[in-house]
C-alpha cells in the first residue's frame, strides 16, 4: 500500500476531478482515483461495504490471474441457452 503520493500525482489526480486517472509505467499500467470517486463509481456507503468491495474486487483478480473466469459472451451464451433465448 502506497502511504503517501508525490505532489504531480496529487495534481493530476485532482485536474481528473478525483480521477479515475490511468497511470503508464514501465512496468505496467495502473488506475488511481479518489476515495470519493471510488465509493460513488462502486455505490459503497459504509466502511463495511468499502472493505467488502475491495476484497471483492481482490478475490475476482485471483480469479482471473488462476484462469477461473470465463467471457461475459460465453456466460451471455449459457445463459441464453439455459433460458431459450434465441441468440
């Protein structure tokens, strides 16, 4: 956890009016927003919802990083099957 933010960061997150602002370095790409911006994007009220929105979004990257996750189209696809929705 970062525990504290340069000033050209601060900056540029605030020109993004809290952001959300996409961050490219050389190793990656990263996302950095507010936390004002964060709980209204997500709907989170609470610090209990805040906690349990993180861990959320947590467990699905461990999902995705151990290939247990599928397409939004093959999920769109069972479930029409499952339904009979002509596709």
């Amino acid at each position: 956890m970062i525990s504290k933010l340069t000033p050209e960061i601060k900056e540029a997150v605030a020109n993004q009016h809290g952001g959300p602002l996409r961050i490219e370095e050389t190793d990656g790409s990263y996302v950095l927003m507010s936390m004002e911006v964060y709980r209204e994007l997500m709907g989170v009220g609470s610090d209990e919802e805040l906690h349990a929105s993180v861990q959320a979004l947590q467990a699905g990257h461990k999902a995705h990083q151990q290939g247990r996750t599928r397409s939004f189209r093959d999920f769109l696809d069972e479930l029409g099957r499952k339904h009979e929705v002509p596709g």
